[in-house]
C-alpha cells in the first residue's frame, strides 16, 4: 500500500513538472514538403485521415506481445541512433522519428534504461529540428528512465508525448509529417515483430504480422495523398511492395455474439466473433524479407 | 508516519494546483495512471455541450485499431466541474459490443475490458448519461494477452 502510494505521489510530481514546460512558442514555418502545400486540395478529409493514423498500431502493444513470447531483448533488432542523428532533410527525419518511438516502446517494455536514454536523445534532437521539441520533456523522461520504480510513467509520458504531437501536427495542418512518422513507426514495429518471429515462430506474433494487411491499406491511403512530392512516390512505391507480399494472405471470420460478464467488480465483454489469418510459412517468410529490404532501405535514406 | 503526513499535505497542495478532476490536460494524466496496472495506449478527450429538447445527446466519435487475442480497457474520467457523466460505448460497424453503461440496471461502471477475438478497426462513442453537458476524457490502455 505504501509503496503504491509513494508511486502515484512521485508519478504526480513528475507530470506537474511535465505540465510546466509545454508551452515554449513553435514556429509553424516547417519547409517540408512543399510540393504538399501548394494549395492542392486534400484528397480525403482531415477527420477521416485523423482516424486512419489513430488507428495504426501503438508500438507498446507490439513491443508488449513481444515481451509475452518470452522471447529476451536483443539490441541487434534496435536502429542505430547514429544513422538516424545524420538526416538532412525533415522527410527523413520525421520517418527517423517514428522509427525511433517504436524503439522506445521496446526499449521501454524491457526496461533498457541505459539504451532508452540515447534514445530520447536522438528523439529530442529530431523532434526539435522539426519544431516539435516542445512535446518532450526530455529531462523529465530522462529522471524517469534511470529510475525503474516509475516505468509506468515512463511508458505513458514517452506514448502521451506521441500522441500529443500527432494531434498538434495535425491541427496545425502538419499531417504530411505525422503520415511520415506513423510510417516510421509502423514498419519498425513490424521489423522487429518479424525478427523475434524469425527466431522463434510464435504463433501469435506471426498471426499479428498477418493482421497488418488490414492496416497497409489504411497507410497506403495516407501516404498517396502526398504523392505528387517525389520523397512521398518514391515512399509509397515501397510500401506498396510490402503490400504485394500480403495479397494472397487470407483473413476470415467466424461470427459470434459478444458477452458481459462481471469479474471481480470489472465489466469484462468477451468478443466471441474471431478473425482468423491464413498465411502460409513461405508467406511470412517473404513479409519478413521485404519488410527487412523497406527498413532498411529507411534508414539508409 | 510523520513522513506519510507529510507527503500527503504535500500530494493535495500538488493536487490543489493541478485542478484535480477539472476539465482539462491533467484529467489525462490522473486517468491514465489510475489504471490498474494497464498500459496506457492512447486518450480521446470530450467535451459536449447539453442535449437540446427532443434531441437526442451529442456523441463524440473515434476510431481505434484492435488486435485479437489481447485484453484492452476502457475507462473515464470526468471533469468535477460538469454534470455530465460519461458513457464509453465500442462498436464493431453497426453492432455495439459493450458499453460503460447498463440500460437494465441503470449502472454507469467507470470502465470495462475488452477480450478482442477479432483484430479490426472498431468504433469508439463517448456521450454523456441523460444528454447533460459534460467534460471528460476516455483512455484505452493495453492488459495484456491474458484473458
């Protein structure tokens, strides 16, 4: 009870000291891209592009099963902060950005500390180049991360701190950047899905590499909304390489009505319709290799 | 014990200049870490004015990626200031799966988990009980594989 207490009370004093420091003025005169800003109309609307990068996986969740396969960290499935510190243009920085949050999801759900605070670093130093620096509190999260009692708060900030400036790019008619991050974080979070199943085929991390054929579609729309700028062509064509490899995987569904039940106090509903993945292992094997080609065809750029 | 005193007059003054329950970003914050252990995923912040006279309450919308196998929760919080309690409904296209509030027993709970079988795209709708103007924010954190 004691020590549920002092951790609530230092998770409050951190996110008071949080609060203080998100107000520094941002410039909105963001150069990039600017064959998206010249007046062409949007092909589809702000709010049903809002609800596309909403609904792009969180890369704690991943990072989460990942740690539930039993499967050990291993840095080797980690980006280099090193590649990412040396981009020169705000496309490759904001898909460096993304790749980077999803390495902090992992990093995080493993508790690598030491890893997650070079990290943050590359991350601040990129999101500040981009203008939105103000979004994390990189001392705050650095106090977090050598503390292990406060990995609670370290995770939220670190995700809050996302998803805060993806709203913000949002709103300030920024999307193209925050396409190019969920972007970023999205084929990270697939490599490194696809490198623990390489290691060890299980079976619900497999079906989840599977499951991304429902979400490529909802990226790839995205993305051709920026098409006439050649970096956003160039991105799509490679995306839409990684799609080829999930046309034959097969997706049913076996309907069921849903239950309530009440379990200790907590309404629990338990879906009964489920999705079911076919694919095949020479299938997986070939996500597994174009989505290799793709990351590391990012983090080269 | 004079140190646990201490630190709760501390914790209320804190809580005093944080506008604890008010109807703005720091509800996220006392929401989202009073969870049970749940990770937090993502916030969906509300605020609806009243119902107008026969017409029906205001309803805020969102959408949100589910994947199966995997438990999530729901939960609200709502500002002090507002009378408005809120309702957090899921639906999968036209059919609602669950809901914060039971219409037979009139019990609003203060969230509910979700055991998604079926990894999909699902609907999230947040209102406020009886159509009152409210303030409120809806996370969705992650439980775990288990069931």
């Amino acid at each position: 009870m004691r020590k549920r207490f002092f951790s609530f009370l230092s998770a409050v004093i951190i996110l008071s000291a949080c609060n203080s420091s998100n107000t520094n003025d941002v410039s909105q005169d963001l150069t990039i891209p600017d064959s998206v800003k010249n007046g062409k109309p949007l092909q589809i609307s702000e709010e049903v592009m809002e609800n596309m990068i909403q609904n792009i996986s969180s890369p704690v969740e991943i990072a989460s099963l990942i740690r539930s396969t039993g499967m050990p960290y291993s840095q080797k499935y980690i980006c280099k902060t090193d590649d990412i510190e040396k981009y020169d243009s705000n496309f490759k920085r904001a898909i460096g950005l993304g790749i980077l949050g999803a390495d902090l999801g992992y990093l995080n759900m493993y508790n690598k500390t030491g890893s997650v605070l070079g990290n943050l670093s590359t991350i601040k130093s990129i999101a500040d180049e981009l203008k939105i620096g103000q979004f994390f509190d990189f001392s705050t999260l650095k106090r977090l991360s050598v503390n292990n009692e406060n990995l609670d708060s370290l995770i939220f900030i670190s995700t809050q701190s996302f998803n805060n400036m993806d709203s913000y790019l949002r709103e300030s008619d920024r999307t193209s950047i925050s396409a190019l991050i969920v972007t970023g974080l999205w084929i990270e979070g697939l490599y490194i899905a696809s490198q623990v199943v390489k290691e060890n085929k299980h079976k619900d991390l497999a079906e989840r590499i599977g499951d991304q054929k429902i979400i490529i579609n909802d990226l790839l729309i995205i993305l051709r909304n920026y098409k006439s700028d050649p970096n956003f062509a160039s991105l799509i064509a490679d995306i839409e390489a990684v799609k080829e490899r999930y046309a034959d995987i097969k997706i049913s569904y076996i309907k069921g009505e849903p239950e309530a039940v009440e379990k200790d106090g907590m309404l629990v509903i338990v879906q009964n319709e489920t999705s079911v993945v076919e694919m095949t292992d020479q299938q997986l094997a070939d996500i597994i290799s174009i989505t290799e080609a793709t990351r590391s065809k990012l983090i080269s750029l | 014990m004079k140190a646990i005193n201490i630190l709760i007059i501390i914790l209320f003054t804190i809580i005093s200049n944080f506008s604890f329950g008010q109807c703005n970003d720091q509800l996220v914050n006392v929401c989202a870490l009073d969870n049970n252990g749940a990770t937090y995923i993502k916030d969906f912040k509300v605020k609806l004015k009243k119902a107008k006279k026969k017409e029906a309450a205001p309803v805020a919308k969102y959408q949100v990626a589910l994947s199966k196998n995997t438990t999530y929760r729901f939960n609200s919080c709502n500002a002090t200031e507002f009378a408005g309690e809120a309702i957090v409904q899921l639906f999968d296209a036209e059919q609602m799966l669950g809901s914060t509030y039971n219409m037979a027993t009139g019990k609003n709970y203060k969230g509910f988990d979700f055991y998604c079988k079926k990894s999909g795209v699902y609907n999230i709708y947040i209102s406020f009980k009886d159509g009152e103007e409210g303030c409120a924010v809806g996370i969705l954190s992650f439980v775990g594989k288990e069931y």
